[in-house]
C-alpha cells in the first residue's frame, strides 16, 4: 500500500491511498460530514447500492461472485438484512470496497465508487469531493512535468560527460574518417538504449512513424524512473569507456544495473513510473503491457 494523501472537503479531511495502482477514498473519514447516524452498512443493505457496486464489479473484475451476489440482492428487501464490508468482499470477491485496519484505518472504496457515496452524503458534497479530488490530480500531474522536465535535461548533461568519454577513448582507436565519427557516436547510444528501452533509435522511429516525423526520439517519451536511470547509466558507462571495458561486457553490465534499478524505483513510486504522451497526458506503460 502506498503512502496516504489527504484532501480537505467542506472542512473534512478525507484520506486517499493508491491501492491496485488506482485512487481508494476513506468512506469512514466522508461519513463526517454526514447529518445524523448513519452507517456503511446502512448504504450497503440497500438495493441500489449493491445493484451500483455489482455493475461496476462486472465492469472491473473477472472473478465478482454473481451467484453469491444474486444471494445477498434477494434479501436486501428483507428488515433484518444487513450486511458488512467485510461480508460483502469474502462472499463476492468484490474487489471495489475494502476495510483497512490500523493508521488510517477505515473503509476504502475505489473513486467512482465513493464518488456515488458521496450522494448519500448530500449532492453538495459529492461535488465538493470530485472538485478536490481532481484538483490533487492536478497537483500531481504539474508536479511530475516538472520533475520530468529536470531529469531529462540532467539527462542531457550527463549526455556530454558520455560523448566526451568517446571522443577521448573511442575516436581515436577507430580507423574512421572524421566525416564518418559520428557513428561511434551513435552506436554508443544505442548500446544505452538497447540496455534501457530494449531497442535502438532506428527501430523506435520505425515503430513510430508520426512522433518520429516531429523529431522526437525514444527518449522524450520516458518515464522520470527511466531518465534517472539514463542519467546513471550514462555516467557509468563513460566510465567504463575510460577503463577499456570491451563493449559486448558493457552492455550486459548496463542492462543488468537498468533492470535493477528500474525495479527498485518503479516499486517506490508509481507515479514516477509513468510514461510522457504529451505535456498533460501519461500512461501507465507496465500496466497497458500487461493487458
């Protein structure tokens, strides 16, 4: 579970945890602003909750009970029907709501799903919470450009200490003409792409006809996690050049440090993990792969 972030709502403040790589919003910390007792399970035993919940399941996930579903909707009419948070997921497998226990405790439910509670709160605070909640994305996103933008020309710093290394190492041992240099060049950056992105330039342009047209690269479309990584390895690499390490043995070592640190990095924080579309859109490239 990752860190929790706070968003303050009509003077209440509602905790939000990523969970599945997806926004979770405390049902518990947005019961506060609620007139009166009111409970969890008071919205759950109603029909329209569990016909709510049951469409999204269906829509989210492949392993909803219906069969057990089907049990519980028959018996929400009944005035002795109650049912808990904790009943609902182990019957039906639902995989939208969940009880968390110690700091932060309470009850989570996915966006849209506490979005849809929020109307039992009152419309006014429904609007309030989407309006904050979008706003926290907002933050978020101006945050990793920005943080992207830095790292890409760290990235492009460390580019000069590694050309630097092949023009003092590397040219010179090579039996080029000087018209025909930038080669090596070339080849050098493409060891680090190969050891990182898993291709070369040349096959990123051809897999990507339109961006290629608009002179962008594999490189202005990496995640922050990947240009930090770029920037280490470039330094590492140079370094290497200076030491004579034989090529093929560089870039074992290379892909070696990438997958590494990748993983490390990538498990720390999801956000950084994403990869740049445009300046105001990001994908989650793991994710999509998988699917």
């Amino acid at each position: 579970m990752a860190k929790t972030k706070q968003i303050e709502v009509l003077d209440k403040v509602i905790a939000i945890v990523e969970h599945d790589d997806d926004d979770f919003i405390c049902l518990t910390d947005m019961l506060k602003a609620k007139d009166g007792d009111f409970f969890i399970t008071d919205w759950l035993r109603n029909r329209n909750t569990l016909e709510f919940l049951s469409v999204w399941e269906k829509l989210h996930n492949p392993n909803f009970n219906y069969g057990e579903f089907a049990t519980i909707r028959n018996q929400s009419g009944l005035n002795s029907f109650k049912v808990s948070v904790k009943e609902w997921v182990e019957k039906t497998n639902a995989i939208g709501i969940f009880a968390k226990a110690g700091r932060y405790g309470g009850t989570y439910a996915h966006k849209d799903i506490a979005f849809e509670f929020g109307t039992w709160i009152s419309p006014t605070f429904k609007l309030y919470l989407i309006h904050e909640y979008q706003r926290l994305k907002e933050v978020e996103y101006n945050q990793y450009n920005l943080e992207w933008n830095f790292k890409r020309v760290l990235s492009k710093m460390n580019y000069h200490i590694h050309t630097d290394a092949i023009k003092n190492h590397i040219i010179p041992q090579s039996e080029l003409e000087k018209d025909d240099q930038w080669l090596i060049y070339a080849e050098e950056a493409d060891l680090l792409n190969g050891a990182l992105f898993g291709c070369t330039a040349k096959q990123w342009r051809e897999a990507n006809p339109e961006h290629a047209k608009k002179g962008l690269n594999i490189r202005d479309f990496a995640s922050i996690n990947e240009l930090a990584v770029l920037s280490n390895i470039e330094s590492l690499n140079a370094d290497m050049i200076s030491n004579k390490i034989d090529k093929t043995e560089r870039f074992h070592k290379l892909r070696q440090i990438c997958e590494y640190q990748l993983k490390i990095l990538n498990e720390k924080d999801f956000m950084k993990a994403l990869k740049k579309l445009t300046d105001d859109t990001y994908i989650n490239e793991q994710k999509r792969l998988k699917e």
